[in-house]
C-alpha cells in the first residue's frame, strides 16, 4: 500500500519535455553509493537533463571523472566514462578531446579534486580554451576520505583537520577560472534545477571551455560536523547563510564573499584550442613541416 | 631492405620512429635530457595529422597521453629522471586499466634533481617497481641510435599487442649519440594495431579473460560505453572487492607479461657458448662491455656478453643458458647496484656475481670492465 505522505513518484515533479532520467543511467549499478541527501545526484539530474536537450548521442558523450565523491559520480552515467587519477581527469580529458574532437567530452570534478591536487590542471585548461565542460561539484569537504578541509571549506567551519574551526581563506574558484581565461564560466546552486540545467547547456554549447562550479550539500559528513541541519535546510540556505560571517572572513572580503553569485558569470570567444591547433597544423603541414 | 640511410641523433631517431610505428599524440613537459623528443615530435606530428601538445606538468603528460589512447589513437610521452617519478602515478593507472602508452625515460644521474646532463643507469629498479602496488610493465633498453629506431616501433607494438604500458629507457650518452640508422619506410611498415571489441554492446566485457589473457578494446563510439576505472574492477570494468573476483582479475592482469613472454622478451648474447666470465649490463655499459669481451678474448679469458633488451620482465631463462657454464658474472652498471640484485637472484650457487658501478656521471670505459674481469678470473 502507498502512503501518498511518503510516496515520491506522488511528488515528482514531471520536468518539462520528454526527459527521462533512467534512459541515461547505468540502472544495473543501482542502488548507488551516494549519502543520503548528497547534492551530487542532483547535478548529475541537471547534467543529463541538458545532455537530453542537446540531443548528444550517448555514444558521442565521454564522461571523465577524477577521485572523490564526485569522482564515483561518472560511473552511473550510460556513456563511455572514465574514472582517472586524483586531480588529473582535465589533463587526461585534454588529451581525448584533442585525439578525438568528435566527442562530446565533460569533467566531472570536485573542490579538492579540481582546485588542490588538479589546480594546475585546471589554470591550463581555462588557459587552453579547448572545448571540454567541467562541473566542478563543491560541497567544500574531502567527503570520501572522511571529511577534512578543502580549498573551498568556508572559513570557521569544523572538520576532520579543523576541529576548532577553519582558518585557511577559501578560494573563489570562479574568479580563478574567469582570471586563467575560460571561454566561460558559471555557478550554479542544486536548489534550482533548471537553471542548473540551463547553465550547463550554456557550458556544453560554448566552443572553448567551460567552467561550471555547482554548490552541492555533504550533509552527512560536513553537514551533520556543523549542524546545518538536514540536505533540504542546507540546499535552501545554498544562496544564503551557509557561509556564516566569521572572525577571518572579513579580511578576505570580497575574494570570497558570504553570498555567491549565481549564472554566467564571464563569457569570452577566445579561439578554442582544438580548433587553433588543427589549422596551425594544416598550415604548418602546406608549408612543408614549417620552419 | 629499402637502403635508406640517416645519420641521426638518438632523441631524433626515437621520435621518427614512433611516427612510424602509427603515434598521432604526443604530449611531453621539457627535462634534460630527453626534450629533444619532444622537439621533433611537435615538428613531425603536424605533418601526419597527429597532435602535439607541451602540458603544464609531468602527471598532466601521461595524463594526455592515456585520454589519447582511450580515445583510440597510439600516444607516447618522454622525460628523465625527476619526470619519470612523477609519471610512476599514472603509468600505475595504465597498468591496472590496461590503455597502451610508450614512456621515454632518457635516463640522467640522480637522486632528485641530481646531474640533468650526465647519463646513469640507476633507475633500473624505478622503471621494475616505480609504481605503487603489482603491476605489469615492459622495459626496454637499446643500446645504439639503430637499436633506439627499432626499438620504438616494437614498444608501440608490444604496448598495442599486450595493452601494457611500455617504457623505453636509454641514457643520455645513447640518447645524444649521432649515429647512422636504417629508416624505415612508414607505409611499408607492418606495425601492430591493439584488438578492437566487436559485436553488440549486450554482454560486452571490457575486461573479460582471454586466451592471451589481453581484452579486446572499447573504443568511445563504438557502441560499447564502456567504463574505465583505476579502481580494481571486475571483468565489466566497474569497481569491486569482491575477494574472488578481484584474485581472479589481478591475477589475470599479473599473468599477461608471463604468458606471453617468448614474444616480449630480447636480448643479445656475444661470445656466450664457452663464457666462462659473463658480463650482464645494459645501454652504453653495454657498448664499453663488447669492446672489452674482444680485448679479453685477445688475451685469453673466455669471456662473454649478456644484454637484455627487453630488460623487464628480464629474459630469465636466456640469462641462464648464457650463465651456464660461468666461473663468475660481472654486472657493470651506471649505478649503486641494481641489475646485480636481478642476477644475483638467478645465478646458481657456484657462480660468483660481482658487481662494477659507477655513480659520478662518467660512462664505465673497456678497459675498467676489463681489469675487473682479469681481477675475477685471477
């Protein structure tokens, strides 16, 4: 017997068209291993959402994934996905959109994944401007290894490496990829998902690459740490007051201000890199190997 | 034989050999002294439609250089010393998923940032171990520009054929030697290609065990959608610790190199039927190591020349026969003493093994190998 109070297909709300979100999920990998309450599993919604309404063929659709929560996210994609090393999937996807244009190629990162270990690899890939989207999931926690800081833990909040509160200044990871010159970059909350699903469409369609960081909740590990209550409190509060004003945040501002901006935050039509690559190399190959 | 002859540098003569031998990626991060193969590879690969890219770091290299490959196309990288040790992070990645790539490792003294233009031989047990946990991987190590042409293409076709990465290690002196090579003729040239997957995607097994125990490939676009993981996964290619299924797959993994090692393992034997003095070594240790089993021989010292090729997984049995009738082996080698513990493992008790190194960046000349020997043999 279903109790309409509990019921959740009673509750879903039909997304507008004809997504369906099974059509592109790996079912057989079903139940996934994602903490109840997770952010992740909705930017992988709007993800496919926008991949549905390009009408990108899974087949063409290359997901490459690093280490970490967001990391394991790739996998449950029905595509050809490719869960690499720590930090490095924006290296290693370089590499596949560059041997194979063809592909629709899209990084799913996370805040330590993308921004500490892969911090390199991300500057040179806003630098390179080849044609690659990567949703950066920030939860602002290392939630697979337990809960420790990372460059995007606001500041004064508890975790596994700050007990008594975090004092490292966080980092503006957009401003970062806007200043390393991505040819477009946005952020996004999981509260609102179809404009999360709309920025992304944005991301995937802009020729050159794209920079996506989507503010996701760890409510069991870096919630439950800071008592922000349950995934609904924190992903209401996404825009807000998750960021509360701190001894040490004043002397950041405005590097990293208490309430984020939200949607395309830069847009450039630098050349993509692919692209200037391959007729470099057409007129270097005319010219006989060049000089 | 098409006659067509090029008097070349060794970094050179490996970087028109992977053109040959079918790579269209490249992506390398300068290190002396291995940059000249990044050099010709950004000239040559535009004019056969392939991609050159110089990446930000050495992790991000073999990053590129593994996406490439997933993608389908034959990718190599190269570096040195303190290059090598940050590419152990994904060549272990390489390892487990099982994606073709070629390593360069033009080998220089160290440890750490050590001597950038000085040759050494001591990352013998690095190019074996370097990476974290069991792993399969081919080292090969030419001793001449000639042997560095040859021995690319058959890294690309060991690396293709196996799906293992391959590292090709020479040191500086080879690397930098001009020497006269025999070009290949790239459309004459049978190269080997990995074994793409067919049929339908319903019941594909990315990582399903075969005779050869070497999965055919996914390629993206084909259908396949397969997944690729550095996680230690079960033959459908996702995660698990499953302790059976894990046993089964790793041991799989593990036994590739074994099965197929008559068609992996090289090596060159001079004068060894009657050595009663065998020398082992390597690369240009090697080349000083020939010139004295001639001058020595003159003397009257039966001595003999062992050099393996393939020097990982080092050709056991080839050594043995070469060893069999020895007094003494003699391993001279550019560093503190590393191939000397592979030999020390494999001779038989009534066989004395001594080592001759060299750590101070100068190549072992004949006539040191020489007086250790008459030493030995005293």
């Amino acid at each position: 017997m279903s109790n309409p109070a509990t019921d959740v297909s009673a509750h879903e709300v039909t997304p507008p068209g004809d997504f369906e979100i099974k059509d592109y999920l790996r079912l057989d990998l079903m139940p996934h291993f994602m903490c109840p309450g997770c952010g992740h599993g909705i930017a992988l919604r709007a993800l496919l959402w926008a991949i549905h309404e390009l009408g990108i063929e899974k087949d063409n659709l290359a997901i490459v994934s690093g280490i970490g929560c967001s990391g394991r996210v790739g996998a449950y994609i029905d595509a050809s996905t490719f869960h690499f090393t720590h930090g490095r999937p924006l290296a290693m996807a370089t590499g596949l959109k560059l041997a194979r244009p063809d592909l629709t190629v899209i990084v799913i990162s996370g805040d330590g994944d993308c921004l500490a270990i892969g911090g390199n690899h991300l500057i040179h890939a806003c630098r390179r401007n080849l044609d690659i989207t990567c949703l950066m999931l920030n939860n602002e926690v290392y939630g697979m290894t337990g809960g420790q800081v990372s460059p995007t833990t606001s500041e004064s909040m508890l975790t596994t490496t700050t007990t008594t509160g975090n004092i490292e200044p966080a980092f503006d990871a957009c401003k970062l990829a806007e200043a390393a010159g991505a040819g477009l970059v946005g952020r996004e909350v999981t509260l609102q998902v179809p404009t999360l699903k709309n920025l992304i469409r944005d991301g995937i369609t802009h020729q050159g690459f794209s920079f996506l960081e989507v503010i996701s909740d760890c409510t069991e590990i870096y919630g439950r740490k800071n008592d922000l209550g349950e995934s609904p409190e924190m992903i209401l509060k996404q825009k807000s007051d998750l960021r509360p004003e701190s001894f040490g945040n004043t002397a950041d501002r405005p590097f990293r201000p208490n309430k984020l901006e939200t949607g395309v935050l830069a847009r450039s039509d630098r050349p993509e890199y692919g692209v200037a690559y391959r007729a470099h190399a057409a007129r270097a190959k005319t010219r006989g190997g060049g000089k | 034989m098409s006659g067509n002859f090029e008097h070349l540098h060794g970094n050179h003569a490996c970087a028109l050999a992977a053109v040959a031998a079918g790579c269209r990626f490249f992506a390398g991060y300068p290190i002396t002294p291995s940059s000249e193969i990044a050099e010709r590879m950004s000239k040559e690969l535009p004019k056969v439609d392939g991609t050159f890219i110089q990446m930000e770091d050495e992790m991000g290299s073999l990053a590129a250089v593994i996406g490439a490959s997933l993608g389908g196309v034959k990718a190599m990288t190269a570096t040195s010393g303190p290059g090598f040790s940050l590419k152990q992070e994904n060549l272990g990645y390489a390892s487990l998923a099982e994606v073709p790539c070629v390593i360069v490792n033009v080998s220089r003294g160290g440890p750490s940032t050590g001597m950038p233009t000085r040759p050494a031989q001591s990352d013998i047990m690095q190019s074996r171990w370097g990476s974290h946990g069991d792993h399969p991987v081919i080292v090969i190590t030419p001793d001449s520009v000639a042997e560095i042409y040859n021995e690319t293409i058959r890294a690309f076709d060991l690396s293709e054929k196996f799906r293992v990465p391959v590292v090709l290690m020479f040191d500086q002196v080879i690397g930098h030697l001009q020497e006269t090579v025999e070009v290949s003729d790239a459309r004459k040239l049978k190269t080997i290609e990995r074994k793409w997957a067919k049929g339908d995607k319903d019941g594909f097994e990315p990582y399903a065990a075969t005779k050869d125990a070497v999965p055919p490939m996914a390629r993206p676009g084909d259908g396949k959608r397969a997944h690729t993981t550095g996680l230690t996964h079960a033959e459908s290619g996702f995660p698990t610790q499953d302790t059976e299924i894990v046993a089964r797959n790793m041991n799989r993994l593990l036994s590739k190199l074994e099965i197929n090692k008559k068609e992996i393992e090289k090596y060159e034997c001079v004068e060894t039927g009657d050595a009663e003095y065998l020398i082992v070594t390597i690369g240009i240790s090697a080349r000083a190591a020939r010139r004295a089993v001639k001058t020595l021989r003159r003397k009257g010292v039966k001595a003999g020349l062992f050099r393996p090729i393939t020097l990982w997984p080092f050709p056991e049995e080839a050594f043995r026969q070469a060893a069999a009738g020895a007094k003494a082996v003699l391993v001279p080698e550019m560093n503190a003493g590393q191939l000397v513990l592979e030999i020390e493992r494999l001779g038989s008790d009534d066989c004395h093994v001594a080592g001759l190194n060299k750590i101070d960046g100068e190549p072992i000349v004949p006539a040191e190998i020489v007086a250790k020997l008459e030493e030995l043999a005293r």
